[in-house]
C-alpha cells in the first residue's frame, strides 16, 4: 500500500465526489471502474490458453494501447524475470529499423493493439513487420489482436482466425491498461497480473467506502485552482518510474484539456520530471518562476538495493563526505525531501506519494489512484474525461495532405 | 543548415537584441559565445593527447555536464561509429547497478565532470565506482578531469596528477556543451566535434550579423507575451532529439525562471514532447486547452533511411490504405505538418525548424541557436539568464537533514 500526503489546505465535499464517480460506474460512462473486477475471467482465459513457445513479444501500440504496459514493464523489470518486450510504437525510421534488429521473428509473439482499429501508425508498422518478416497472416497462433469488438480490426482477426481479446467499448485507451490492453503483454510477459490488479482493486475500493479522502481533497485543490496553477508537475524519484511519468501525462493532459460545457477552454497542463537528476533542470523555475505549478513527489522508500556511498575521502572534496556510509536509496529520498521542503517553502502547493517497495500491487494502486483522482478532477471543473475530440482534425489534414 | 519558420506575427526590434546581447559578450557576463572560437586549441590539444587504449566511456555528471552531451550524442550516434558512453548520472540505485553491470573498467575512460567540482551526485557515484573497480587515482591516465579552473575538483586532480581540462569560468552548465564539458567526451568517442562546432560558429556570425531575424522575433513574441502564454512546448519528430529536448528543458527552464530586479516571479515553463507518438498524449489539450502554450515543431527532413509502408492492403484495414508506399520519414513528417496546422488553426502560436539532415553541423547550429534564443528572451524579459540562484535552499536542507 501506498501512503499519500498533502501539503496544502484543500476543503472538499468528499462525499459528492465519490457520490458523481459511482454514478459514472452505474451508468456506464467509463468502464475503467469495473476492470479490475472482470481482469478475473480475462487471467483465467490467458491461463486456460496454450501459446507457441516464444521468448520475445513484439508489441505494436501507440498511446493508450502502449504507456500503461511500458509504465508496468519498466518499474517491475528489475524485481521479475520477464520476457522482452519491444515496442513498435512511435514510427520513426530509425525506431523501426533498430526495432527489426532486436526482433527474433521466429521467437516472437506479435501482439496488435488498437481500440479503434485503425490507428495509422500502428498498422503501417505491423504492415512493415509483416513484410519484414514475410509474416504468415493466416491461423498464426504467433499474432494475437486486441481491439474493440467489431472494430475494423476484429474483423481482421476473424478473417484470419487469429486470436483477439476485446476492449470493452466504453474504456478509452489512456484509461485500458487494467484490460486486456495491458493484461495480456503483461501476463505474457510472465509478470504477476493479479498482484497488479489486487493492488488497484483495493484501492478502488478504499476510495468508494470513503477511506482515501486526500484524493478527492487533491482534485478539489486542482480544481480550485485550475485558472491559477494551471500545471501538474509529477517528479518521481526513480529512474523505473520514467515511463509510468509518460503515461500520467497521457492521462491528464489529454483527459483534462477540454471544453466545458459553456465551450470554454479548460486544461490542466501535466509535466513529468525524474528526481533527483532534475533538480539541476527545473528546481530553479519552481523556485523562483512563477506560482503557477503544484509539484507531486513521488518516492519508493525501499529498492531493496543496498548499494552504499563509501567511506572514502577524497582530498579537496571533504566537502561531500557528509553523505558518506548512505545508502543512494536514502540519498535520493533525502533528496526528495529537502527538495519539497525548499519548494514549499516558497509557497508552491506540494504533496507526496510513498510507495514502500516496487511491487505489483504498488503500481497497480497508483495507476487507479491517477485514474480516479483525473475522473474526480473533470467531474469538478465540469469536462468528459473520457473523450477526445480535439485530436480529429489532424488526422483529417493527414489524409488531405497525401495523394 | 536548419530552416527556422515563425508562423506568426511577430514585430521587433533586432538591432537592440543583438546589441545588448553583443555587451553580454564583450562584458564576458557569459563566455558561451566564445565557446566556438575557444574549441579549436582545445581540439588541437586533445588531438595532440595520447591516451590509452580505451572502448567505452564512463562519464560522471549531471544536469549542465552530463544533458549536452548526451543530447547530441543520441543524435548523432545512428550515423557514426561511437565509442559506447554510460552516463553516471542520476544517482538511483538501481541505474548505478545496470551501469556497473555494463562497465568494463579495464577497457573504459573515466571522465568526471562538475563546474562546482563538489555535485554531490556526481562525486558520490565517483566514489562508488572506486570502490567497485578498485580504481587507483594516482597518475591514472584514464581518468579525466573537467572542472572550474582552483575549484576543489582541480585541486583534486592536481593531488594526483589527473588529466583536468578547465570549464571557463563565465561558462554555466547548461551552456557549456561546446566547451570542454562537452567537446573532450564527444571527441573521444570518436564523433567529429569540429563539425559540431563549425555549426554553430556559423550560426552565432550569422545572427550577429543580423542575418537570422527570426530568432530574435521568437524573443520579442516569447517576452511580450510570457504572462499570457507562459508555456513553449517543443515537439521533436524524431527519437534520436529526445536527449536534446531534456537538454532544451534544461536551458530553458533554468535561464528563464528567474526573479526580475525588482523581485517579479518571472518565467517561461519548458514542455518538451516527441512526435508523432506524444500527438497521442498531448494534442488534444493543446486542441481544446486553454491557449496558454506556444509549439516548436522540430523536422528532420531527410533521415537517409528509405524504410517504406509496404504496399499491403489488408481486409477489413483499406481505410489505413492512404500512407501505404510511403517511406516512414514522409509519413512522420506529413504528421508533424497536419498538426501544425491543425494546432495553428485554433490560435496556437507554432513555429517549425526543419533539419535538412542527420549532421554534426546541423546539431551544433540548433545547440548554439537555442542558447541565443535563451539569451535574447531573459534580456528582453530583465533578468539574468545565467545564474541559478533558487537551486541553494534545497541543498542547504539536505545538508541539514543529514546526520
């Protein structure tokens, strides 16, 4: 279990939050509240489903269909033996062609993710891979598609009678990863998927019962504030949290900027850094800029690594020895704190996120802790968080601009 | 040569800028602009320089001695034979580990840099690497110095007899990439650092000579407007500029979050995104969001990598039919121009940079081009560009909370 502490005053009607949010799970608005309740059935079929021995998954998603897996992988890999994933993601020449280095095709598993279907840079890699590989569409037990049912892309799947896992319809990609989105690669992969979503499953239920009132104190300061402090920073003490940053800045930007009702422009701006190397990038904006950010820090309390600064002197840089005999897990939280004390310090509304060990069910609470308190933030400044309509209109001048 | 388009009005007063900024250089209040004048005898040194034989680099530095290096060393590094560089650079325990698991200490340089030569990150993941290699320091050839000239770190290496390179004084970390701190780890591993430099001593001739007025019209609509719009999002369509935008953080971020001389919060706040995988992330907020941002689109015009979307249509997929026979490099940047436009459309101030290709020439013009930018911005802003002043409470604290 995580522990959560705000540092900053934020009155709040807890009970009309959860109130709005249990009437989205009722009338089925969002769908991301009932998956890790239905992730049972979904690990019971991959289990019960015998696959062709691989050693490498080729992973062809972008956005929603691959940050909450990547966030997984990265922050679990060093405590569990898992297979490789590779991810074709963004379709950048030299990506996809270091990408075709690393691919064992014979080995892989490909899995093709896509909630519409179509997402363009997703099938022209798949449709690169296939080239590449001289890859056997037909009954190939190597290829699984996971996509909404009746999508463009299920019906892909039937032609070919490959194996596809559907998307419920009313979760949205940045909102899937507890489906089979990421279930799949992640069990696939041979990570623990039910400590992952025991993990968010508690969570979910702490906050409905009323026992996790600072998350919707949190959202109730965010949206107070939004005209004011219209920027998240999330600064993660961990290298292994980088990508779970990415998939929070997916969650919250493309959640929270729209419009209300009224048609006014409404947005929270994410910003993700990494402790303690940006403190040398971005401290002294939060210091000495303007007051217009609220900054979350997030540590793990234990790596379970010992690696310890030793006891040694150099000449001329005794300075630096009061860090001596430390280990560099109470370096960087140390770092952590004295960093949030400074930025509070000049009024910067701050709070902290303690994970106490990486595990799976840590990361699967975090990932549905960000997810309410996004639902619990538009529900306040009175926004869908579910939709995305500004992102049409680049995809229609991509199909004008080409022949 | 880069192409640097603004796509909106910008009306401004070149001269000045340049004039002030050319009293910034004859004042010595920062020496970056020399930086390129300054590289050749450093090059002539290193070139006269017999070191032992060495594969790989292990450089120890952070923010403004590690950030530069790695921006253009990620860049470059598809196109050249480089020796292998591992950063020590965040200090968590598990990269130090990863890092040591990678490091051949027989056959690596170690390369230390700190301006201050006390970053207690830095010295500390020094620290532990004597430990872990058993590393003599007494007349080591392989490992280097690069320090402020009578800083503790030069003291350090004169005790035993180190090989130090001086960072010019007037030099700060996040501009001294073209200085020692840069040039002598990209010069060993063998990427053509002349080239590098060349870029940019064209560049900085050609705006001085007020050849390149849209730099400073960016400044004027960047500090005319830095209340209204306080963000400048940068989006890369290219992986490999990835490094580079934690570098244009950096910059950014810390040159421009400053107190003015009467004691305003001023500040521009630094988004850095890459494309088109982050239009999956952060263009919808940018779409319907508050109008609070401006966007740099970054091209690369010519990957010199002909991967092509296969002609296959796929049933049920004819609708992503549209790009196929495209090479990816077309495609990514057919999308980087769609969004621009599509974000353009709804009031976004946007700008693009074209790169016509992958060269050493063409990052050191972007390198020198962002640092002029920075510098044109904080003059016409009143503050000063060139110090960090916010960053000492936090160290002072976690000096405190230290035994």
């Amino acid at each position: 279990m995580n522990s959560y502490q705000l540092f900053f005053e934020a009155p709040c009607d807890q009970k009309s939050i959860i109130e709005s949010l249990q009437k989205e799970w009722q009338e089925g608005s969002s769908g991301y509240y009932d998956l890790p309740q239905k992730a049972a059935s979904l690990i019971e079929r991959l289990e019960s489903e015998t696959f062709p021995s691989f050693s490498q998954i080729a992973l062809f998603g972008i956005g929603g269909s691959s940050l909450g897996t990547k966030a997984i992988d990265t922050f679990l890999r060093c405590k569990h033996t898992a297979k490789e994933i590779l991810y074709f993601e963004n379709p950048t020449p030299l990506g996809i062609k270091s990408n075709f280095e690393k691919l064992r095709s014979d080995e892989a598993l490909f899995i093709l993710i896509s909630k519409s279907g179509t997402t363009i840079e997703t099938i022209a890699q798949f449709k690169a891979t296939i080239a590449h590989c001289d890859l056997a569409l037909q009954n190939n037990p190597r290829i699984l598609v996971i996509s909404d049912e009746n999508s463009p892309l299920h019906d892909f799947a039937k032609t070919f009678n490959l194996r596809f896992y559907p998307i419920p319809a009313n979760v949205g990609g940045r909102f899937s990863v507890l489906s089979s989105v990421g279930i799949v690669p992640l069990y696939l992969a041979g990570y623990p998927v039910r400590d992952i979503v025991d993990g968010a499953a508690l969570f979910l239920q702490k906050f409905f019962a009323g026992n996790a009132p600072h998350l919707a104190q949190k959202a109730c300061f965010y949206a107070k504030n939004h005209t004011s402090v219209p920027m998240n920073v999330l600064l993660s003490y961990a290298d292994i949290l980088m990508h779970f940053n990415e998939w929070y800045v997916q969650l919250w930007g493309e959640s929270l900027g729209k419009k209300d009702r009224r048609g006014n422009r409404i947005g929270l701006t994410p910003i993700a850094h990494r402790g303690p190397v940006d403190q040398h990038s971005f401290l002294q904006l939060l210091m000495e800029g303007p007051l217009d950010k609220s900054v979350t820090f997030i540590k793990i309390e234990n790596f379970q690594e010992d690696l310890t600064i030793p006891e040694i002197s150099l000449p001329h840089l005794e300075k630096t020895d009061f860090v001596n005999g430390l280990t560099f897990n109470r370096l960087i939280n140390e770092e952590c704190m004295a960093t949030l004390e400074a930025v509070q310090s000049v009024g910067v509304p701050v709070d902290l996120i303690t994970l106490e060990k990486i595990t799976p069910q840590n990361i699967g609470e975090l990932i549905i802790y960000y997810e309410l308190l996004t639902s619990a933030t538009a529900s306040l400044l009175g926004i869908n968080a579910y939709d995305q309509p500004g992102v049409e209109l680049g995809k229609q001048i991509l199909k004008k601009r080409l022949p």
